[in-house]
C-alpha cells in the first residue's frame, strides 16, 4: 500500500465541494492555502491570487540572494557615471 502524502495546508476542501462553490471555499480560508483532496489524497493547492504573489516575490528574492552570493567573490569593477 502506498504511503499517504501529507496535506501541507490547515485548510481542504474535496474536490467536489470545490466544484460547487469555489469561491465559498476560497473565503473560508482566508487567503490561507487550501489543499483540494480526492479520496482523502492531496491532488493540488488553491491560493488566493495575493498568497500566489506574494509566493512568486518570495522566490525572485531567494533567486536574487543566490545570484548576490554567488557574484560575492567576484573582482570589483570600478566605473564612473561618465562612463556609463
């Protein structure tokens, strides 16, 4: 048998009751995350638009903070404003 995935969410929903009224669902949550369920299993997550973005700013900063780190180590170049 296989193992149950874990619901990474405080708030489901089943699919079914999602279909009916997904906006009902959205509001109960608060803008917190819901997993949607089948047959007790998490088959994906609903976020509210604001969640979703505030995701997406979250992981262009941790992308910016790798390219930062990684150019850390990099000889500095000296240009002036005329140059530019």
């Amino acid at each position: 048998m296989s193992e149950l995935a874990p619901i990474l969410s405080d708030t489901s929903t089943s699919i079914s009751e999602l279909k009916k009224n997904p906006m009902g669902v959205m509001e109960q949550a608060n803008g917190a995350p819901v997993a949607v369920l089948n047959r007790n299993r998490p088959v994906f997550y609903c976020l509210s638009a604001e969640t979703y973005e505030a995701l997406l700013d979250h992981i262009e900063d941790l992308e910016l903070a790798a390219i930062v780190k990684e150019r850390q180590s990099e000889e500095e170049v000296v240009v002036s404003l005329d140059e530019l």
